[in-house]
C-alpha cells in the first residue's frame, strides 16, 4: 500500500482509508493508494509552511538548491525503470513514451531550473533621484507554499513542471496528483528526498476525492495554485482561489489547429498531423486535432493520412511494439464514443476508426479516428474530446485557414506545416496561441515559455517566465536618514514646513 508522503515521510491518510488506481490496459486494480482527507490537507500544507517558514529551503544559496534539482535530474534517469514501470500501470501512456518522451523530458526540466537558479539574478540594485535619492534594491523571492495540481495525461512530466520551478524558487509545496495517476508522484517526492530536498518542502497527497484539490486551492496557508486539467475545473480553481486573492498559473484545455498549407510535403504533413493528434492516445493537452488543409488537396491528403493511422499499433502498453495504449479510464472511453456519435450526428464521417479495437480485452482502447467533411461550427471542432480523434477541415485562403485556426475558445497552440519557412513564420504571427510549431508538433524545452491564449490558460510555465510564477517581487526603497524635516520636502504635502 503507498502512503501519503507528508514532512519527509509516508505516512496513512489521517482516516486510514484507501483506494485502488485502476490499470487502463487491463480495467483491474494494480496498485492501493491512500487516501487523503481534509485532515491530511491540514498536516501537508501545514509541514510544507513550517519548511518555508524555517527557511531550510529557501535559505539555501540557490547554486546549492540548482545542484539538488540537477541531482533529482540524474535519479530520475537512475530510477528510469521503475518510474517507467509505474506510470504505465497507472496512466496507461506506452512503454515508449516513457522512455523516450517523459523520463528524457522531466530530466531536463529539473537541470533546466537547477542551472536557471544557480545563475539567476534575484535581485537588482539602482541609484536614483526621483522623487527623492534614494537607493532600490528589486529582489524576487520565493511566493511560499504552493499547491500544484496536476490531471492524469503526462503525471510525471506534469508534476516535474511545477516541483522543479517552485523547488528552484525556493518554495516549499504539496503536490496533488490525480486521482487516477498517484504512483509517479511519490515516486519524485523520494527521489528529491533522496537528493537532498529537506523534509516538509515537497509533500505528496493522493486520493479520489474531489474535495482534495478545492480544500488545497482554498486554504488560508496555501500562497499559490499551480494549476493544469480542464477549462472547466480551472474556472472553479480561479474562483475558489478569489477568496484569498492567491496568484494562479492555469495550464488548462486546447482544441489546435494544424495548418497544412499547400507548399507544404504532404507525406510528412500526414504524418505529423498524425503525430500532433494520436501521440498518447489524443490524451494531451496540445493535441493539434483540428487539422486544415486546402480544399484541393483534401482528398491526396486524406489518403496519406489514413494511410498513416494504419500504422499506428494499438496495443499493450508495457510491449514495446505498441505505438499506441488505452484512454485513461472507462469514463473517459464513454466520452471519447459520446463525441463520435455526436459528430456523425452533425453530418462529419469517419474514414478510420470511430470505434473500440478487437481483441484486446476489457482494457480502455479506442482506434485512431480521423473525421472529414467536418466544419469549424461543429461540436467535435470546438470541444476538447481528449482522445484520438482527428477533425480534418477544408480551407480556400490563407486568410481563412488563419480565421479558422483563431475562431476557438481555446488557444494553447497551433502548428504550420510548410516548405517556406519564412511565410509559415509570418502566419504563425497571426495565430492566436501559446506555442506555434513550424513543420513539427509536441516539441518542447523545457528553457521555452508553454501556456495558453483565451481560456487555454493564465501565465505560463518552463522558461524564466516559468520561474517568474513561483517569486514574488519586493521593492526596497533605501532612502537617506535625515535631521531636519526640510530635507523630507515632500511632508509639505501634509504639513506646514
Ligand atoms: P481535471 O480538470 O478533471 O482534473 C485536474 C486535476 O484537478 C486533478 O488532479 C483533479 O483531481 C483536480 N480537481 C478536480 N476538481 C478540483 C477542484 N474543484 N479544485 C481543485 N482541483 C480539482 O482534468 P483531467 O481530466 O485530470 O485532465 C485532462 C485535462 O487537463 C484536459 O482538459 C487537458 O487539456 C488538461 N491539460 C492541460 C495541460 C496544459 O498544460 N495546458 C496539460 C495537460 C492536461
């Protein structure tokens, strides 16, 4: 049984009860998770506020803070394989993604933030005269305990992001991972441990209750949500937060658009449209699964793009042949089949996919499903289905595939596939959205900002821009001592000098 991880050690939820994470490949049970209360909320953010307050963290020089997190990038890759092994069993994502996209990714981004904060300038001086002489020193110091909240797509890679950046800030936090992926989470939280992260920085609460993460956004001790999953609960995050007016950071939903204009090489188009909407299942938030292509190409593009589906081996995710795994959960399999029916009903057709493979038991599989003969007005164009599902629009113009791209509530990214890469530049200006790739799509670095235009999202992480969200500035305005009142002429405002 895996236990809460609170001031350094596992530790039973305060009400001693527990739940099973269910394994996506096989609809069974794999693990038992503890299961956390509002009790458990009290005692982690209470630990993680007596480590801030203690100033064991963030009173380390920061170069030695850098050196942990670059030391919990190593472990990581140490522990590849039983990290690996978990995530699997829990979120369902292949035995090659983890390998080759979440270990590899979460690695660097705690070496990114160790690297940015040992060499970071956390403080400014100036001289200045205005409106008085006065010294001013800018510091920016860590915003104090923070609550991260993370969905269950990329559990590792998504913890990483906010564990590293805080942890390089000098925050201490509580990490709430979801309900349906608790493993990796614990798993980081022994790893930094290892490293030399001193008890009570980073505290770990799993559990199925819905109330977790509200009671975390909400607590009075709580300085900062950092938050990723849907628009919807983002929207309630925010609100909740309002209460004590806490900075937010929101990673939340997307619905891209992947523009194929016609220069572009339409058999590495395909493939890439096929990449930015099937890769873990649809299962991520940047998913490209609007895809837009002119009108007089659709037809040689579609085939190429069927074609490529094809390819695709929908299967066990811990074989390494699968090039595909399971949808999270059976609920979100029922969603997944919810929208298909929707967008047949709307007039859309599928030319793959649209329905559950054979042969592969009672696990949460879904084919890839490539939709045409969809418009932008449809439900399955502008809802996030968050499984693999493709949507293949027609444009006539430039002008209008742009308009298309932009006419979503969403804007988390968007991608350009052509042959000339100085006008995919120009078009990429005019798309409203975080990230624009250019003849690729999921690539990331961790030293470039991510996050959302519209309701994609508030504020953004990796990058400095990332570290940015976890500090808080302070102003010191370091003015002359003074012996007589004249030299405070400013008091003639209030008093008669
Ligand atoms: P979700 O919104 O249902 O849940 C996300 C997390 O919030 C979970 O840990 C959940 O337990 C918790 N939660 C639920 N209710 C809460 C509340 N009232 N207050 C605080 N926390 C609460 O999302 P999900 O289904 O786990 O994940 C899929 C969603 O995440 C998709 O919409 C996807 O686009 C989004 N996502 C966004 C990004 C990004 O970077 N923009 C990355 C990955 C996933």
């Amino acid at each position: 049984m895996h236990q809460l991880y609170i001031g350094g050690a596992y530790v039973p939820a305060a009400s001693g009860a527990t739940y099973e994470s269910i394994n996506p490949a096989t609809a069974q049970p794999w693990a038992t998770f503890a299961a956390a209360g509002k009790e458990d909320v009290d005692a982690a953010v209470a630990a993680a506020r007596a480590a801030h307050e203690s100033g064991v963290w963030r009173n380390l020089p920061p170069a030695e803070r850098g050196a942990i997190l670059n030391r919990v990038g190593d472990l990581l890759v140490e522990r590849q394989d039983e990290i690996v092994l978990a995530e699997v069993q829990d979120a369902g994502g292949t035995f090659r993604k983890g390998n080759i996209a979440d270990i590899p990714a979460s690695m660097q981004t705690f070496q990114y933030f160790g690297e940015l904060i040992a060499n970071a300038e956390l403080s400014r001086t100036d001289e200045e005269f205005v409106p008085v002489m006065s010294r001013n020193v800018v510091k920016h110091e860590p915003i104090g305990v923070v609550a991260a909240i993370v969905p269950w797509n990329f559990p590792l890679a998504a913890s990483s992001w906010k564990i590293a950046p805080a942890l390089a800030a000098g925050c201490t936090m509580v990490l709430k991972p979801s309900p349906y992926t608790p493993a990796s989470a614990l798993l980081l939280a022994e790893i930094c441990t290892e490293a030399g992260v001193p008890a009570g920085v980073l505290n770990v609460l799993t559990g199925p209750d819905a109330e977790l993460g509200a009671a975390l956004v909400a607590h009075p001790d709580v300085d900062k949500v950092a938050f990723t999953g849907s628009t919807k609960v983002g929207k309630l995050v925010m609100s909740n937060a309002a209460d004590t007016v806490k900075s937010c950071t929101l990673e939340l939903g997307g619905k891209s658009a992947n523009i194929i204009l016609p220069d572009a090489n339409l058999d590495i188009a395909a493939m890439g449209a096929a990449w930015g909407s099937f890769f873990h299942s649809g299962q991520v938030c940047q998913s490209g699964t609007r895809v837009l292509v002119h009108s007089d190409q659709r037809d040689e593009f579609v085939e190429k793009l069927v074609a490529v589906a094809a390819r695709i081996t929908v299967g066990d995710p811990m074989d390494p042949m699968s090039t595909m795994g399971p949808l999270i959960s059976k609920q979100q399999l029922n969603t997944v089949e919810r929208y298909v029916a929707i967008g047949r009903e709307e007039g859309a057709r599928t030319v793959c996919g649209g329905k559950r493979p054979e042969g592969l038991g009672d696990g949460f599989y879904y084919e890839p499903t490539i939709f045409v003969d969809v418009t932008n007005d449809m439900v399955i164009a502008r809802e996030e289905i968050f499984g693999p599902v493709l949507c293949v629009m027609t444009y006539s113009s430039e002008e209008e595939a742009i308009a298309i791209a932009n006419d979503s509530p969403y804007g988390l990214a968007a991608a350009v596939w052509s042959s000339d890469v100085e006008h995919a530049e120009a078009v990429a200006d005019k798309l409203e959205a975080g990230t624009v790739w250019i003849n690729d799509y999921h690539l990331l670095n961790p030293k470039y900002p991510f996050g959302g235009y519209k309701q994609s999202g508030n504020g953004r992480e990796l990058g400095p821009e990332g570290l940015r969200a976890y500090q808080v500035t302070k102003h010191i305005h370091v003015g002359q001592p003074a012996e007589d009142p004249m030299e405070k002429h400013y008091f003639m405002i209030l008093v008669d000098l």
